[in-house]
C-alpha cells in the first residue's frame, strides 16, 4: 500500500459528524435513511473533490478551496432539509492520498489515515455544540492567503448560547446555500425537537437560535409575521408537554434579540416603528406567560444579560413603557 501513497500538502479539508447517529441508530430510524446519505455523497461528482463516508462521518478533500467551501455548503444545507443534522470543520493541512484499488480487497477495505489535515478538521468540530461548520482561524490570521470569505456572505460570527465548557466565545460559522435560511427555519419547530432531538436538545437549542437570529435579519416582513405566528402557535401546542422550559426560553431570547437588532440595523423600513417592535414582543410575551413560562424566561433573560453584558431586559422595558430611552 505505501507505494500507492501520496502526499497532498496544504490540502483543504472539511469533516462532517452526524448529529444523534448513535441514538438514531438504536431507534431503527437511520437505518431506514442512510441510503439517502449514500445517495447524497455519490451525487458529489467532482472529480477535485475526494470524499470518504465513514459510518457517522464524512470527510470531504480538495485542494481548491472554493470548490471546498461550496461543496460544504451545499452538503450541510442538504443535510439540515433532510434532517441529517452535520457538524463540521474547515480547515487545511496536509492529507494522504491513496489510489483507491489500494483499499480495496476482494474480501476486505482497508481504511486509509487521511493525515494531519483530518486530524485537524475533527478537533475542531469537536469545538462545536450547534449544527453548523466551522472556519479554522488559520485562514484568518496575518499573512494568510485571501480566500474570497465574505463576511455575512460565506460566513458569520456566532457565540453559541449554550456552549461547550472551555470553547465559550465567538466562531466564525460558514453559511448555508444562498437563499436557503427561510426554507431551513421552517423544519425547526418544537413537534419536530421532540421527535428527533430530544437528546441532543442543546445542540438543538443552539441551531435554532442561529438560524433564527440571520433568518430575522434578511427575511420579508411577511414572512417574519408568518414565522413568529407559527412558533407562538407551536409553543401552544406543544408547551404543556416534554419541552424543557429552561431550554425552549433561550429560542424566544434570540428571537427577541434578532427583531431588536432587525429594528435597530435600519435595513428594514417596513420595521421601523417601534410600536410594531412593542407589538411583536409584547405578544412572544404574553404567549410565554400563558403557556407558563415567563419565569423561566424572565429568570434566564437576567442570567444571560449579566453573562453577554448585553441590556435586553431593560431594553424591553424602556420599549414597552415608551421610554425615549429606547432607540
């Protein structure tokens, strides 16, 4: 086999887990869907873009990046509207690469150790508590090769509201396929959380508030009204049952947070009446104190206001109070 081995320096690499496979896994539910990862992998035709799927992971190598970073986009996209929930890495190191009449036997395959850029890529998804993809910041550091990442374009920084111990702090996350946020929203709601993923409700949690707070940030007017009339139906619905409260108020926190900073952002003309603001927030409100939960939220807000140093608690007060404070 070492003859067939090559050495790709400076390859770029992205490592892809599945979310809940193991969980998944038991419950029979992924063995009647993984033909459809398969299938999705295959359909990957590049040919300067190697792939491996292996069981709960899939490694994807290329050493063009912009087919690199497309290609993850479009995979993780996918994965999301297919409920294939993925975390990821991007990074770029050097990788072994093998022919693949090298691997594979008539009565056996031998996996290959990808290399050092592999190795990089896994730890740093590890890093991550959400389903999303993160950038390695060697492609931000001095003197780094300008690799056309648009910030808000490609990618965003995001702080997790509920992060791993020791990896707190703002990521640089790659984006989904353009265009693709609106339609990603409308799979996360709290009938689909607690059908397939209860255990992994932070991660969850974490997903949801990601795409909500850039969904709020580009959507139409209408179609904020028509999501925000969805999930305060929704917590009706499902709020008396296995929602955790501690957990499910954190996604009304950002949601709060998202349509104050789409009013204060002034890219919104449709929205700059504070008194629609005051509306908006005052029905999220009264829907939590209906279904019980505005202690928990009220008790989380403070917490997360004295953390983040942020002033949402008071900001919601001076708006509901008309105070000229609030602008």
């Amino acid at each position: 086999m070492e003859k067939d081995k090559t050495i790709i320096e400076n390859a770029y690499v992205s490592y892809f887990d599945i979310l809940g496979f193991t969980s998944r896994f038991v419950s029979g539910d992924l063995m009647q869907r993984y033909d459809k990862l398969v299938n999705a992998t295959k359909a990957i035709k590049d040919k300067d873009i190697n792939i491996f799927l292996l069981s709960d992971g899939i490694v994807m190598i290329s050493v063009n990046f912009e087919k690199i970073k497309k290609g993850t986009q479009a995979f993780y996209t996918w994965g999301i509207l297919n409920d294939f929930w993925l975390r990821g890495a991007i990074t770029r190191g050097n990788v072994t690469k093998y022919d693949m009449q090298s691997i594979a036997f008539k009565d056996k395959i031998v996996l290959p150790f990808l290399g050092e850029g592999y190795l990089k890529a896994y730890k740093l998804e590890s890093t991550l508590n959400i389903s999303g993809i993160i950038i390695d910041d060697a492609f931000f550091s001095h003197g780094a090769t300008n690799l056309s990442l648009k910030e808000d374009i490609d990618y965003v920084e995001y702080e997790e509201y509920l992060p791993k111990r020791g990896y707190e702090g703002r990521k640089r996350l790659l984006l989904p396929k353009e265009k693709s946020i609106s339609q990603i929203v409308d799979t996360m709601y709290f009938e689909e959380m607690l059908k397939s993923h209860i255990e992994d409700i932070d991660k969850y949690i974490n997903t949801f508030c990601f795409f909500v707070k850039f969904f709020l940030e580009s959507a139409s007017l209408g179609v904020v009204k028509t999501f925000m009339e969805k999930i305060l139906g929704d917590l009706t619905l499902h709020g008396r049952r296995a929602l955790i409260p501690s957990k499910v108020v954190i996604i009304f926190v950002a949601l709060i947070e998202g349509l104050i900073d789409r009013y204060r952002s002034g890219k919104h003309p449709d929205y700059s009446d504070p008194s629609a603001l005051e509306l908006d927030i005052d029905s999220i409100l009264r829907t939590l104190k209906d279904e019980g939960y505005l202690p928990t939220f009220t008790d989380y807000l403070l917490d997360y206001d004295k953390k983040m140093r942020t002033t949402l608690y008071k900001d919601i007060n001076n708006l509901r109070s008309g105070s000229l404070t609030f602008v």
